[in-house]
C-alpha cells in the first residue's frame, strides 16, 4: 500500500514547534479513539514529555492496533522496539511515528513475565524484523510470526537473557577447558569440570607478585569455588551470584523470577 | 676490435643496464608512488631516511626480501609457487627489445612488438595461477577478475599499435609522392628501432607518432593501465573489495615478485608507449641527420648515447608520473562497467582508427598534406571522445534508475503538517518554546 | 549472531546450471566500516543473497547504563556511534532532562548545537571520505581527514578530549568555550566551506567513474524507505522529508531554522550527495549559532546524583546517520532502571540484504559504505 499517501508536499521549513503543542496532541488522542472502537474497549492513554502519547493495548490485539495505526491513523514508521523487564512482568515497546502528522506515539504491550508472547509486526512494519529480535535477544520475548527470530546481537550458544533483571552476569563455563582448579591444591579436567564455576577475586598488586615469585599461589585462598549443586545464598555472602546455566539447557527458555 | 668481442661487450652492456634498470626502475616507482601520492594527499610521504626519504626505495624492496614467507597449508603447492616466477620472468625477457637509445638495445628484433605483446600477454596466466593455486575465495574473483580483464584489453592493446605501425608504412619509401609504389608502399615495420627511425626523418624534423595519432596513445595508455591492474582498472587486486585479490594469500619474496613485476610492467608499457609515440630517444625538433656529426668519434658515441637514454628515460618516466597522478585521483570501475568500456568503447574505437588511417594509404596525394589530414583527422576525432565521453564510453549511463521505478518519488514532507507555514520567517522564530 | 545460512546452493538459468559460492566478506575485510560480517551467496560476480551477522562489537551498552549512575551515561555513550559523540552524549543529556523535566540554559543549547553540527561536518567528512575509498579512490579520505583533524583539535579546545569528548551533562554542558575559539571556529568554517568542500566536489561529484559507480545503484524507493524505518541522510536521499532538527526540533534548533536537505535520486550517489549539502548546512547553521550565541550561564544547578523522578521518556536527536534516540525509564534511584539506545545504524543496516540481492560484488561495497553504518552504533 502507498505509505507516503497523505504526505503534502514539501514547503517552507521552520522548526515545526506545533508538534508539542497541547491541540496538535489532542488531534491524535481525537484520531485514537479509532483504535478505541476497533479493540471495543477504551484504551489507556497519557500525555509524556517531549509530545509523546503513550498507549497501552492488550497483547492479543496488537496487531489489530497496529494496523490502524498505520492504514488510518497515518503512522508510517515503526522507529523503535523496546523491552523492559518490570520484574512482575515484561513489557514489548513500540515507537511509532507519523511523518504526515508529525506525532509520536507509544504502545505498550504488557506480557506475562512466564510465557513472554506476542504478535510480530514484520507484516506491518519490515522494521520490526531486527528490532524484535534484537529485543528476543535481550528479554526473550517471543514474538509470533517472525520469520526469523534468531538472537542477532549475542553469540547463538549464549544462555539467558542479559537485560533480564534477573539475569547475573556469572562467567560461564560452556566449553570444557583443560583443567579447572578446585582448591589450591587440586584441579580437575574432563566431564569433572562441567559445571563448575572458578571465581577468583584478585587483588591489588598480584600481578607483581606473580612475575616476582613465578609459580607461587598468590589467589588460592581467596578463590570461592562453585560446583552446580551450590546454593546461591552461599554465594551471595562472599558477593558473587551464579546462574545456573547447565540445567536451563541452551535452547530453553531461563527459569525466571 | 674482435667483432665477436664487440658483440659479447655490447650484450653484457644492454643486459646489465638492463636488467638494472629493471630493478632500479621499480624500487624507485616505489618510492615516487609514495611520494607523489602524498603530495596529492598533502602529507608527507617517506621521510626519515635520506633526503626526502629517498633510501626508502632501497628500504622497502629489503624488507620485502627479508620478509617471512608464510604459505597456506591448504595451497596448490605447485601452482602457487610458479606463479610469481610466470608473472615475473615476461617482465624481465620484454626489457630486451626495448630501445632506450641506438647502443643500448639489447635485441633489435625485427619483430619487437610482436615479441612484447605475447610476452606482455603471459603476465595473465601467472596472475591466474596465483588465484587458482592460492585456494582463497578471494583471490579466486580476483584471479578471474584478471583473466577477463587482461585478455579484454590485450585487443584494444594491440589495436592502438597497429595504427602506429601503419603510420610506418604510409612513411615507408615507396609511398612517397602523389602516385606510390604500391609494391613497396605499406611495408612497415614490427621492429622498435625502425619505428622510432620513421619518427626521426631529416625532412620532418619533429614526426613522433603522438602528433598524428594522439588517439592511439591515449587508447594504447588507457589499455596499459588495466594491463598493469592500475587504478580505475585495479579491480584484480581491489583491495576494498577482494582484500588484495590474487595476491591474498601471497607475502615475502613471492609478493615482492608480483610487486615488482607490477612495477616493472608499467615501466615496460611507458616505454613502449614512448617508443612508439612519443619518437624514443629522439629529442623534440631533431632528425636523425643532426646527430651524425656527433656519430663520428668514440666519444661522441658515447655522448650521444648517454643523451639518447637520457631523453628515453624522461620521457618514460613522464608517463609513469601519469599512472601515479591516476592512480592518486580516481576511482575503480566495476566489473561489468570495465568488460562493457572494453569491448563496447575501446576496440570499435581502435577499429575505426586503423580504417582511418587505413584510408590515408589510398589517398593521392603528397606525404605532408597526407599526414595533414590524418593528423588533423585523429586529433578531432580524440577530442570529439574526450569532449563526448560520458555519452559515447556508455559509463555514466549504466543501471540508471529507469522511469517506471521512479513513479513514487515523491517527496515526503512532514514539515507542514500541523503547522501554518509562516511565509519568510526569521531564522530566529521567537524564544525557546516548553517541550 | 547466527551461522545458520540456509541457502539453494545452485542456480539454474535456461538449463544452463552453475554452482554458487559462499563467500565470508568479513570480520576482518577492509571496508565493512568495522566488524559487519556479510555472508554472500554468490553466482559468479553477482550476489544472490546477503545475511549480515552483526554482533561482534556488542559491548552490553545497554546494561551498563542500568549500572552506572546517570552522569556516567555520556561517557559511555560516545562509545555507541564512535564518529559522532556529541551528539550521542546531547541524546542522552537531554533523555534524562525530559525525564527530569528540566531545560538547559539558552547558551548551553546554543554550545550543543554549535558542537553537534561540527561533529555531524566531521562524521560526514568522514562517511564521504571512506566512501571514496571503498570505491577506491585514496585521496579523499586523506583530504577529508585534513579538515576533520581541525574539528578534533577545536574539541579538545573545548572539552579536553579529541574523541570521546564527556562534553554534555545533564542540564547543560561541561566547559564554556575557551578563550578565542570562536575565531578559530569561524575561521575553520570559511576555509572549509571556501577551499575544502569545493576541493571534494570536483574530486568526486563530476567524476564519470564516481558517477558510474554510484548513480542507478542501490536504490531505495521512499516507500522503502518509511517501511524499514530509515533515517537520516540515507531516507532523505530518498525523497523523504525528515529531520528531527525540523520535525520535532530540539533544543537550540526551536530557534534556528534548518533547510533540510532533500534529493529524489534515491541512489548510492544521492546520499552522497545528500552528505555534501548537510555538510555546508552544518557550516550556516554553525554560523548563525554563533553570530547569535547568547550569554549566560552553561549549566542548570543539578545534584552529581542526579535522581530523576519515577517515570519513563523517550527522546530522539538527529544524529549524523539518523535518528538516534533513548527509551529511559526511571524508578526514582540514581542508576536508569531501562536504557533502550536505538542506533541509526542498526536500523539502516537492516536494508542492506534487499539492496543487495542481484547486484555485483563491487557494488556490495559501494552500496554498504553509501548507508555509512558505525558498527559501535549497530552493535552498542
């Protein structure tokens, strides 16, 4: 369809100030009770700073929103997709302009923090297609119709979602390594070391320590040493948390909350 | 003397000037590739070691000697290390022919530019050899990139020359005067030295080819530069593309060879291109009659010589200084662009360049209003390319949008909307508004 | 990041069957502008298809502005778009001044627009520059990076650092301009707009080889344009008339008036083209800044803890490669609660494997470095 239908032709430029002002909003706030009648019950606006107008729908009914938005409404771009994570529950957020009214405009899309699923706008808006997965990369929002969500910013093995509150950003022991030392007298290597995570804090001047007496052990005693089993209070107390990566499994989805 | 002794001084002469020069010849292209192209860059260039930095071309061939040679496990081993050596060896071997002055040739072949063009035409089967033997992606498009590109504009190439050496047989003794000799007239000649002796007659004191066919040079230099892979043509080792192309995975000695022989090409093409256009080791307003006072003693000889290599070596080099100032300004052609220039532009070009100083033969008239008119007739006809060249090289015109993939560019303006236009408003529109 | 390229590995044109190529076009390739990763499908010389894979400068950018306090933010967001800082770090001064509800003093706008335009000069100096050089021409990148050396030392002038200049604070900006510099700055901008920018349009622009390899390639139709969300020069090469300085304008530019700069070619030569004009745009608007710089003071009174009250925002500039724009949320603490930095280049790159389907391997590059992606942007 011809997106730049509407659009008038080009003019004389000034700074367009008119977008902030207070009628300019009320038109879209006027034109949104399209999107009222459409979804049959009134949808929640504000006013933000900066002329924004910020709307809530529910997750089942985006993509009917959306449409109307774009074939009626006049909102061309999808500039933006945004997660957040309210800890209680996770949020998919969509920033859309109109260029022929000059309006911007929020949607927010509340989800399930458990089973994080919502319609994909790649039909509306071939935008959305990074922008989703970059936000399925971060929050693991799962968006329904996306031809291709893949992680696209963090490695494909990566596990968990990093803009998670609850994620921790633990080292992550993936891939076996040689040996992994345990205690300051003992290493294991092999399937011994799976799940086995080897925090050691270092202090100030041990690197000079080191190049001066090779060989000695200069961090053993203050290694924590964490095997899969280990709670995470345990942890906590020495200031350290871990995500229990091996069990959640690579391609699952993280165990929240 | 010993005739036979003669002979061997006069071989190791040619052949260690040769050979030196060669070798010089490329160092110091190294260098003043640097240099000139940091004047055109406004920065220095080479600097710290000799004055001006001039050492740097002993410096940087060294280094190149003394370099790692790392190999690809994965190579054709063979192939990958022929190649170098096949691209080199022609460079070397061409260096024969050339006539830097009357002594200083070291083969006076009768056929010299037969010679030169197939020498000159081995350089692509090295060059392929290196992005076949490489097993590199890259280096493979780049050696393919090579074969189409130098055997496309090996034509044109050739082309040029033989409208110069018509111009040797239209010169040629027989045809003099309104009714030519047609047994003897249009017999040429393929030998370097003869064609720069036809541009050093005593009745035309200044007859270098370049005065009647500056066509043929420019054609003949255009189709140099992508012989020698130099910029716009450098699209087998384009470096923002293919990395380095055919020359990926090649470092050490077996570069230093492609280097070198880079260089050592585009000497080679200067030369050519100074012998057969530019009258050799003539100098400007001289004809071979001048010199032969000089000709009568030993030092005289040498005197003369010394000169003639003097005038070749300028003249070579100012076309060399050309192919830096090219490769410091311009951009790289595409691929398909670059087969299209060739075969669409060049070689139709060339083509109508010989028909026309093929029609020269059979005019009746005298040599000098003959020349007139093919010189006046090439020199329109060049600036008639130069002037038109957008529109005939069929470059500009290529992939251009057309009309019905436009329809919907329309300008999309949001400036207005919810706005009324103020009509002249100041730059400055008031104070600071709240968000 | 994925491997996963599934892709027909022959092609078959009137019986005739060739197999393709796989060709890996970087991490490490000269002109991927960076760490692009572009897998090529290829059948001779011609593309079938692209899939970049990005990622590999991903720096958690996002995550660490949740974990930093919000006066570190500037600091870390001149990492984002590493050729444009200043107008990274105005995005995020002026996110959580929304947020805060506060409004700079009239010269700190003024000093942010002044800093903007000549860094939106440098970025351009350089997309122009590096785009002659993917086509491969060496010299105008050298010549552009001339004048953008003048820029650097006039920021490190002014804010200490030649790079990644921490210029911005919340509620205004760091240092006032030191003693002299605005004749230096004008000085720059006569010869810039009198002797440099001349000097690179008749390198480039009436090129018949630059000509060919940009004009017809790579086009984007407006239609296109809206529905991948592009962005700056890229979408106004295209006939799409938007620029936040004008649409919804921010800071100093609700006082000065900017003329957008708008072609219809759509091609690689119209954003080139486009860059051109912006560049002696940012010279005018430079210098009506300047001739109207108010006095005053550079900074709002405002706490190192800086603790915007409970809320949400979302505030965009025009960076040099789009719109660059923070989603913030606040929950009333020192450190933002959510950061969301949409880069330009991330969005704008987004198009690259539809331009890209039927075209040669050289107009890869041509096309690649005409959007003039930074991969810190894309990545972040």
């Amino acid at each position: 369809m011809d997106l730049a239908r509407n659009v008038p032709a080009a003019g004389d430029q000034i700074p367009s100030l008119a977008a902030y002002e207070p009628e300019h909003i009320n038109e879209l706030l006027a034109g949104l009770a399209q999107v009222d009648q459409a979804l049959g019950q009134p949808v929640p606006k504000k006013r933000m700073n900066g002329g924004i107008v910020g709307i809530e729908v529910p997750a089942e009914r985006l993509l009917d929103a959306a449409r109307i938005m774009r074939d009626t409404l006049g909102f061309e771009m999808l500039t933006c997709v945004s997660g957040a994570d309210m800890v209680d529950h996770l949020e998919s957020l969509y920033h859309l302009r109109s260029i022929s009214h000059n309006w911007l405009l929020q949607v927010r899309v509340k989800l399930p923090s458990a089973n994080a699923e919502v319609d994909s706008l790649v039909g509306l808006y071939p935008a959305a297609n990074w922008l989703e997965r970059e936000t399925f990369d971060m929050y693991g929002i799962v968006y329904r119709g996306h031809p291709d969500l893949r992680r696209i910013l963090l490695d494909d093995e990566f596990n968990g979602y990093p803009l998670l509150k609850s994620f921790h950003p633990t080292p992550l022991t993936v891939h076996d390594r040689a040996t992994t030392q345990t205690s300051g007298e003992r290493a294991v290597s092999g399937e011994q070391q799976r799940g086995m995570e080897r925090i050691t804090p270092k202090h100030l001047g041990q690197g000079d320590e080191e190049r001066v007496h090779p060989g000695k052990l200069t961090f053993g005693s203050a290694a924590v040493y964490l095997t899969t089993g280990q709670g995470v209070e345990d942890v906590s107390e020495h200031g350290f948390v871990t995500e229990q990566d091996t069990e959640s499994g690579g391609t699952g989805k993280p165990q929240r909350g | 003397m010993n005739p036979v002794l003669q002979n061997v001084i006069h071989f190791v002469i040619t052949f260690v000037f040769s050979m030196l020069f060669l070798m010089g010849s490329a160092s110091i292209l190294v260098y003043l590739e640097r240099k000139v192209q940091a004047y055109v860059q406004e920065r220095y260039g080479p600097y710290h070691y000799g004055p001006q930095g001039i050492l740097q071309a002993v410096i940087d061939p060294a280094k190149l000697l003394l370099k790692e040679d790392v190999r690809a496990t994965q190579t054709d081993n063979i192939i990958f290390r022929m190649a170098p050596v096949i691209f080199f060896a022609p460079v070397i071997t061409a260096f024969v022919v050339l006539p830097f002055s009357p002594y200083m040739t070291a083969g006076a072949l009768a056929t010299g530019i037969i010679y030169y063009v197939a020498l000159s035409s081995i350089d692509v089967i090295g060059v392929f050899m290196a992005g076949w033997g490489s097993n590199n992606k890259y280096a493979l498009i780049g050696g393919l990139r090579a074969g189409a590109q130098m055997i496309s504009y090996e034509l044109p190439l050739v082309l040029a020359l033989v409208g110069a050496i018509m111009l040797t047989s239209v010169l040629a003794p027989g045809c003099q005067g309104a009714n030519p000799d047609l047994s003897t007239c249009g017999v040429g000649s393929i030998s370097f030295t003869q064609i720069v002796a036809a541009q050093m007659r005593p009745e035309a004191p200044w007859l270098w080819f370049v005065l009647l066919q500056p066509l043929g040079l420019l054609i003949y230099y255009i189709c140099g530069l992508a012989e020698t892979n130099r910029t716009p043509f450098d699209l087998p080792e384009a470096e923002s593309e293919l990395v380095a192309g055919y020359l990926t995975e090649y470092s050490g000695l077996r570069w230093a060879m492609f280097f070198l022989g880079e260089y050592g090409n585009m000497t080679i093409v200067s030369a050519v291109a100074t012998a057969v256009f530019l009258g050799g080791w003539s100098l400007p307003g001289t004809a071979i009659g001048f010199w032969v006072g000089l000709l009568g003693s030993f030092w005289g000889q040498v005197v003369f010589n010394i000169i003639a290599v003097g005038a070749f070596i300028t003249k070579m080099y100012v076309l060399l200084l050309v192919f830096l100032w090219i490769r410091a300004t311009l951009p790289r052609l595409r691929a398909d662009q670059l087969m299209r220039f060739a075969w669409l532009f060049l070689i139709p070009l060339t083509l109508f360049n010989i028909l026309l100083t093929g029609v020269l033969l059979l005019l009746p008239l005298d040599l000098t209003p003959r020349l007139a008119i093919s010189a006046v007739a090439n020199w329109l006809l060049m600036f008639i390319v130069i002037f038109s060249f957008r529109r005939l090289s069929g470059l500009s015109s290529i992939g251009k949008i057309p009309g019905w993939a436009r329809r919907t560019g329309k300008v999309v303006d949001a400036t207005t909307a919810g706005t009324p236009p103020a009509k002249g408003a100041p730059e400055l529109a008031g104070g600071p508004v709240r968000r | 990041m994925a491997n996963d390229v599934s892709a027909p590995l022959t092609t078959e044109f009137a019986g005739l069957r060739s197999e393709e190529m796989i060709l890996n076009l970087g991490p490490q390739h000269p002109s991927t502008h960076g760490v692009l990763r572009l897998v090529l499908v290829l059948d001779g010389e011609t593309v079938i298809q692209c899939t970049p894979i990005i990622g590999y400068l991903h720096r958690g950018m996002e995550k660490i502005f949740e974990n930093r306090p919000y006066m570190a933010g500037p600091r870390y967001i001149d990492n984002a778009d590493y050729l444009s800082p200043m107008l990274n770090e105005t995005c995020y001064a002026g996110a959580v001044e929304q947020l805060m509800d506060i409004e700079p003093p009239r010269r700190a706008q003024y000093l942010r627009l002044i800093v903007g335009e000549l860094e939106r000069i440098a970025s351009h100096l350089v997309a122009v520059g590096t785009y002659g050089l993917d086509l491969g021409a060496s010299t105008p990148v050298l010549w552009c990076f001339r004048d953008r050396e003048q820029i650097l030392d006039m920021f490190e002038a002014v804010s200490g650092h030649r790079f990644t200049h921490n210029y911005m604070r919340v509620g205004g900006v760091l240092y006032d301009l030191p003693k002299g510099w605005i004749q230096t700055c004008e000085k720059f901008l006569d010869n810039f707009e009198k002797v440099s920018l001349p000097e690179l349009h008749e390198l480039l622009t009436g090129n018949e080889i630059f000509e060919a390899r940009t004009q017809g390639v790579g086009y984007i139709d407006p239609q296109q344009a809206l529905a991948y969300a592009l962005t700056g020069p890229v979408a106004r090469a295209s006939g799409v008339n938007f620029d936040l300085r004008v649409n919804r304008p921010y800071g100093a530019y609700r006082e000065i008036a900017v003329r957008t700069q708008i072609r219809q070619d759509g091609d690689c030569f119209g954003r080139y083209r486009v860059r051109m004009d912006e560049m002696a745009e940012s010279v005018r608007l430079c210098r009506v800044a300047l001739a109207n710089l108010p006095g005053g003071s550079i900074t709002t009174r405002s706490p190192i803890a800086l603790r915007p009250p409970r809320g949400e925002t979302y505030y965009a500039v025009e960076s040099a490669r789009g719109e660059e724009s923070i989603y913030m949320i606040s929950d009333g603490s020192e450190y933002p609660y959510r950061a969301k930095l949409r880069g330009p280049s991330f969005v704008n790159l987004q198009i690259l494997p539809e331009l890209l389907r039927g075209s040669k391997i050289g107009d890869v590059i041509a096309i690649l470095g005409s959007i003039d992606i930074v991969l810190g942007d894309v990545d972040r």
